[in-house]
C-alpha cells in the first residue's frame, strides 16, 4: 500500500499521468485503471479524459468495472495516512473521499496542510534571507570598485565625487538589508522551533 501510496504521490507531483494510447486503450482492464485512478485519488472528471483519448481509437471505456475498481481504489486513499501524506504535499483536496472514510482522511489531510504551511513559511523567510545576503554581497563588490575609482589617477574630481555619493547611498542600503537579515534570522529561528515542535507531535 505505501509503495502505492508513493507512486501516487510522484503522480500528483508532475501534475499529470498521460493520456492511454491507441494500445492501451484496446487491452485496456477498466477495473484496473479505475482503481489505479482511485487510489491515485483522481476525481471521476479523469474518466472523461480516458474516454476523450479512447475514442480516438473506437474504444469506449467499460463504466461499471471502472467505477467498481476506482472505489476500491478510492478506499485505499481515503485513509488518514494518505491524508496527511497528500496534505503535506500541497495537494489540494477535491472531495473524492466523501463516501469512503472522508473524516479520518480530513483528519490527516489537515495536519498535512498545516505541516506544509508552517514548512513553506520557513523556506519563504530561508529564501529571504539567502537573497538579501545575496544582495549584500552584491552592493559591496559595488562599493570596492567605486573605491578603486576614487582612488584612480585617471578620474576626474566630478567622478570621485559622485561615486563618493554613491558609496554613501549603498552603505545606506546595505544597513537596511542587514537589518531585515538580523530580523529574518530571529523569524527563521520560531519558524524552524514551530515546524520542529509540530512534526515531532505528529503520529505519522
């Protein structure tokens, strides 16, 4: 079940498992595609795209097997484990649960949401902080050449000056920046305690 869970996973992941070809459509096994479609947590919308892309080649899919074989499939998704697995992944829930197991998948599904909430908003301040200190040492690597400039034999007093006046404007920059750095760290830091904390309570 969990390798199935797994490759689900991969599945939603890449947004899209392709479409049946002309042999697949006509050797297709409806009550295995309905519950690989099921446990993959498919809404039934993905049985029209089968049927788009079988008609193309005269096939029309057998319903009934399908539909058996994607509640069967949809009974082993519906599960919390599978729950919280989705929720932290991103996915977005679609209702397919609602006649198998749906509480106790919701009940995974949202300690899965909350998880990649408080994950996203670590990496967001982390991405933050990385490209500030980027910035950082952007503005100084700018500030050593206006240095070098300064102290050129061949620039004019107009040119020292005004990179001068430069030099002033990015220290002014850059203090600003390694404020917002000194503050993301402290946020970074209960970001990283509060994802910690609410992991490690979780029974999954």
């Amino acid at each position: 079940m969990l390798r199935l869970l797994a490759l689900s996973f991969l599945c939603l992941l890449l947004s899209a498992c392709a479409t049946m070809n002309k042999s697949e459509c006509l050797s297709a096994d409806w009550q295995a595609i309905g519950y690989e479609d099921g446990a993959k947590g498919h809404t039934i919308n993905k049985l029209s795209d089968r049927r788009e892309a079988c008609a193309k080649h005269g096939v029309t899919p057998q319903l009934q097997a399908y539909r058996t074989g994607r509640s069967d499939g949809l009974k082993e998704f519906c599960s919390e484990y599978s729950g919280f697995q989705q929720g932290s992944s991103g996915y977005n829930y679609q209702g397919v649960c609602r006649d198998f197991n749906e509480q106790a998948f919701l009940d995974g599904y949202h300690d899965g949401k909350h998880l990649y909430a408080l994950n996203k908003e670590r990496n967001k301040i982390k991405s933050r902080i990385e490209h500030n200190r980027h910035e950082i040492k952007r503005l100084d690597k700018r500030v050593l050449h206006l240095r070098d400039e300064i102290a050129s034999e061949t620039s004019t007093p107009q040119q020292r000056t005004e990179a001068l006046d430069e030099i002033i404007a990015i220290e002014h920059d850059i203090d600003e920046l390694l404020l917002l750095v000194d503050e993301d760290l402290e946020l970074s830091i209960a970001a990283e305690r509060e994802y910690q904390d609410f992991k490690r309570s979780l029974d999954y």
